[in-house]
C-alpha cells in the first residue's frame, strides 16, 4: 500500500479532501499548511473544488519527492501524512525516499498484483455511488 500511495507523487486533490488536514492535524509543516490555507477556505463550501498537488515539490514527475515530502510533514492527505506518523510503515516511507530502485520495483509489483484482483460482477458486486457506503 506504501508503494501504491507513492502514485501520488502526481496529480492534484480537492480542497474539499484535504481542507481537515490543514487546518485541523497536528503532524504537519505550518508553513505548508498556510501555502494551502491559502487557496482552500476554512468555510465548507468555499472553495471546495480548489485544486492543490499533491506532490508540492515535484508535481508532475513520478519520483521519489512525494515520499521526502512525508518525511517533513507536507502530506496533504491525512491518508497520505500517516504513512509516516511514527507507526510500523514510517521505515518504508524513508526506504523508498532515498532508494528509486527500490520504490520503482516495489511499485511495479503492487501495481500488478492489484491489477490481478478480480472484481465482483452481477449480483455478487455494485458500483458504489459514495466509494465510503454500500448503495
């Protein structure tokens, strides 16, 4: 899963998605937080579809600057930030911050054993319309 996340070293999220974490938690870099505060209101509602990167070093590269970017509490999704938050993954978040070849094969890996899982179809699945509850 830790290898998975490290896709989020592209890509953009919501204000909406994150706008808990920078102003709410704890484990993150102040000065980060302001920079998102900035363009995400505190008022549900305002701003909701304001975009931020996810990766804010390196947004537009597949590398090793999302998982550095964890190591200095700049994680802009709590589920991002507890990847590295003192608990049993915080040693991969580090491996993979320093090793490319590491992530990158780690990443191949997951990438296709996730792709081999068969989805439920019919009456045995459903396409959820909120991923968080059952229809």
């Amino acid at each position: 899963m830790v290898a998975l996340s490290g896709a989020h070293t592209i890509g953009k999220a919501r204000c909406v998605l994150f706008r808990g974490r920078i102003y709410n938690e704890t484990n993150i870099d102040t000065s980060f937080a302001k920079a998102r505060q900035s363009s995400c209101p505190r008022t549900s509602g305002s701003g909701d579809n304001n975009l931020a990167p996810l990766d804010v070093a390196t947004p537009d590269s597949f590398d090793l600057k999302y998982f550095n970017n964890l190591l200095n509490k700049k994680g802009l999704l709590h589920s991002d930030q507890i990847l590295f938050n003192g608990g049993s993954t915080d040693s991969l978040v580090k491996t993979y911050s320093s090793n490319t070849k590491k992530f990158y094969s780690d990443f191949v890996t997951a990438m296709i054993k996730m792709g081999d899982i068969t989805p439920l179809t019919g009456s045995n699945g459903e396409i959820r319309k909120n991923c968080r509850k059952p229809n």
